[in-house]
C-alpha cells in the first residue's frame, strides 16, 4: 500500500461515516470555474469528496488538479483524475510536483478516453502507480480503475484504493469484492443515466458491462427515473456492507441527484 490513511472518513452533517460518496463533477472545457463552484455548492451537503476528471472523454479541459486545488479552496475534499494517454513520465513528474505545490494529495491514475485529437502516449497507469511509490512513497493517496468482470491484477493491489467501472449488478460487484480480497478502499462506479440510450452507449463502450432490461424499461417512464436508480443502487451497495462507499457520475444532473440523495439520507 503507498500510504496508511483512508479516502473513507467522512463527518459529513454527522451521517455517511464509512460509506463515502466521491461524486464525480463535470470539468470546466473553458477557463471559467464558475460550473465548478456551482456544482461543489449544490452537491457539498450529500457528497464526501469530489473526483476531478482529466481531460475527460478525450476532450482538453481545465487541469484536473488546478480544479482540485479549487475544490479545496471552496473547504471541498478532490480526488484529482491523472491519465496516462495524455503524457510522458516528465509530464507526470511535473504533475506530481504541482500536485504537492497544491497541496492535492489524493489521485486517480487511469488510462485515459480515447483522444479526440493527437496520439496517445505510452505511458502506462503501472508505470504511473510505480513512479508514484519510488518517488513520493507517503505524499498521496492513489487509486486506480478496477473491472470487476475480471481478476485483479497483482501490480493494482499496490494501489490505497480501487475505483470499479460502473456496474448494475451489486451481487457482481460483492462477490468480486470477497473474491480478489483487497486490503484497500474499493468504491464501486454508479452513474445518473439519462435515457435508454445513454444506457446502451455505456454497455457499448465498457467491457462486460450489461444493462438490466428492466432498467431500460424504467428509463422511459421520464427523466427523473435515471436519478431513482442510482440512488436506489446506492442504498443497495450500503446496505451489502461490500463496498467501502461509491464513485457517483450524476451526467449532468447534479440538481436533481443532490435532492434525491438528500431525500434518501445518504
């Protein structure tokens, strides 16, 4: 493990202790933060933390840990995104260094969307997570991207946690979570779905991913059924005790996701 404290401690209004839920806030695509601000005052009462994509689905937006030293300066705690695809070990250096600048500490390394413009670079979230351990052993808390689909890899269990992709089986994810044994957090991926497209264009683009028939059905009673589900599979996953919290993706509905969390007491 690179370090001994925990993503999981929240006191949030005194509920939600040892089940976190880092919600994921849309990335700025121009230099004005003020999306950001918005977002991190409407989601600050019903979430724990705030994961900042990088460059999020191939497209350029504002620094993942800029807008994290952001959420901190807003008495937000962020998990800055880190991808591999868009630079060398001395762009990841470099970053590393700025991060410690910032004072941002906690860190998601992935490998990255495919790009909307350019090459992808050959580094690798291994090396990433290995660079890490050599050069600032006990500075940062990191976490990588997990398929619970598939076996862990051994190098991932030198991670402090583990993100999971999105997955509508919270029977799946349980089982996998006792199979692999991890000794870190595991926070489990749960997305706001917009529509029954939305929903198929994910089990498209995400390995192993499969969309209940039911939930299909469900999406087309209105917009406001995509926010119930997630809420409801939160509640789920607390309650099978599986998972130390979640990695919430609202898309876009951040309103409506923070009042339905509210209502649920999450």
């Amino acid at each position: 493990m690179l370090t001994a404290h925990s993503l999981a401690s929240s006191d949030r209004d005194g509920v939600g202790v040892g089940f976190e839920i880092i919600c994921e806030i849309e990335p700025p695509v121009s230099a004005d933060l003020r999306g950001v601000r918005r977002q991190i005052a409407v989601l600050t009462h019903t979430c724990d933390t705030f994961l900042v994509p990088d460059n999020h689905l191939g497209r350029a937006t504002v620094s993942s840990i800029a807008v994290a030293h952001e959420v901190g300066r807003l008495q937000g705690r962020a998990v800055a995104c880190l991808n591999a695809r868009d630079r060398n070990l001395l762009g990841f250096h470099r970053d590393l260094l700025t991060a410690r600048a910032y004072g941002v500490d906690q860190l998601l390394l992935v490998y990255g969307d495919a790009p909307e413009r350019g090459e992808r670079s050959s580094l690798t979230v291994r090396q990433m997570l290995g660079e890490v351990a050599q050069r600032d052993r006990d500075s940062y808390h990191v976490g990588v991207a997990a398929d619970v689909t598939r076996e862990l890899p051994a190098w991932k269990r030198d991670a402090d946690a583990l993100f999971t992709q999105i997955s509508f089986d919270v029977g799946a994810v349980a089982r996998w979570r006792e199979r692999v044994g991890f000794e870190g957090a595991v926070y489990s991926g749960v997305v706001v779905l917009a529509n029954a497209r939305m929903a198929r264009r994910l089990a498209d683009l995400i390995p192993g991913l499969e969309v209940p028939d039911a939930v299909l059905r469900d999406l087309s009673r209105g917009v406001q059924v995509g926010v119930d589900l997630a809420v409801e599979q939160m509640l789920e996953l607390r309650g099978s005790g599986s998972v130390d919290g979640v990695h919430l993706v609202p898309a876009g509905r951040y309103l409506d996701t923070a009042e339905a969390l509210r209502r649920a007491g999450l």
